[in-house]
C-alpha cells in the first residue's frame, strides 16, 4: 500500500526536524559540549524518530480502515510487528 501525501508529508517535515536536531548533536560532542546537554539532545533526536515512525505506522492503517472499510481486513500480526519494531 502506497501511503497518501496527507500521511507523509507531517512525518517527512518530523524527520527533516530530526535531522537538524542530530546535526546539532554531532556538533556538540565535536565542540565538547557537556554530556548531560549531548545526551538530552539526543533524547530528543530518539522520541522525533519514535514519533514519526508511530505517526506512518497510525495513518498506515486509517488510510487502510478508509480504503477497506473493515477492520478486519488489517492484519493485525503484521501491524503488532510494526509497532514493536519501534519499541
């Protein structure tokens, strides 16, 4: 299944946010910057990442209920796989 433009766009803008905010890490560690700062900014790279992949994984399966209209037609081992890939 294809994943809609309105599914993709929100966690593409997520990722590229990400992005700047590991750029921003590895700027950090390369100027010495405390530890405590590195590791709180790279929490915050990790629950970007967590939330982007959670936010395909949820308009994944809404575009699937719209385009099926039965749940269950979802496969749910498959689903419960996706999530806990993330975990």
């Amino acid at each position: 299944m294809q994943l809609s433009d309105e599914t993709t766009a929100p966690v593409t803008k997520r990722l590229k946010r990400a992005q700047g905010q590991l750029a921003a890490v590895i700027r950090m560690l390369e100027e010495g910057r405390e530890c405590e700062e590195v590791v709180t900014q790279l929490a915050a790279v990790s629950k970007a990442l967590d939330r982007a992949g959670f936010s395909l994984i949820a308009g994944g399966l809404k575009q699937c209920l719209a385009e099926e209209g039965d749940a269950a037609d979802v496969d749910a081992d498959k689903l419960q796989r996706l999530f806990l890939s993330l975990a």
